[in-house]
C-alpha cells in the first residue's frame, strides 16, 4: 500500500471560503477516482504554532493506483482552478505502509 501526505500552507490574503472551497473540492475524488482506497483531508487543529495548515492523506492499494489518481484530470484541475492561487507552500511524501 502507498500513502500519500500533502500538507499545505496558504497565502495571507487566502479567505475561509477559498480554503472551504479547496477541501469540498478535494472530497468529492473518492467519488471519482476509483483507485482511492481511503482518503482524508482538513485543517490543521491549530495545537502547535508553526504546522502546515491543511492536510491531505490518502492511501492506494499500489504505485500505479496513486499515479492514477496523481494525474487524472480532475485531481489536476482541483489543484489548478483551487490549491495553486492560493497556496504559499507544500510538502509532500509518498510512502509504502
């Protein structure tokens, strides 16, 4: 199994609802992309000063199923039309569990 860790951090000028907007967007891909095997995502918690402030975290059942989800145009668009404007900063890791 691959997991997937995305988190971000936003822009200043980012509004609640663009960011509300980036994580209904993101919901609806377990919908759509039929290789994700679980996925979550949210804003941080806000218990420690300094932490990214959304997550993404979704697992897939082999390299190919996240490569899948990865490129498929949907998933492209989301991070395009809505992640990209308003983000400051990612990080990201893939890893097997």
């Amino acid at each position: 199994m691959i997991r997937h860790v995305v988190l971000f951090t936003w822009t200043e000028d980012a509004t609640g609802e663009q960011k509300a907007e980036v994580a209904a967007r993101l919901n609806t891909l377990p919908g759509i992309i039929p290789q994700i095997r679980s996925y979550a995502v949210g804003p941080d918690a806000g218990l420690n000063p300094g932490n990214h402030e959304f997550a993404v975290v979704a697992d897939f059942d082999s390299v190919e199923d996240y490569l899948a989800y990865r490129d498929h145009p949907v998933h492209q668009a989301i991070i395009a039309e809505h992640i990209k404007p308003i983000l400051a900063s990612r990080a990201a890791v893939q890893f097997g569990v």
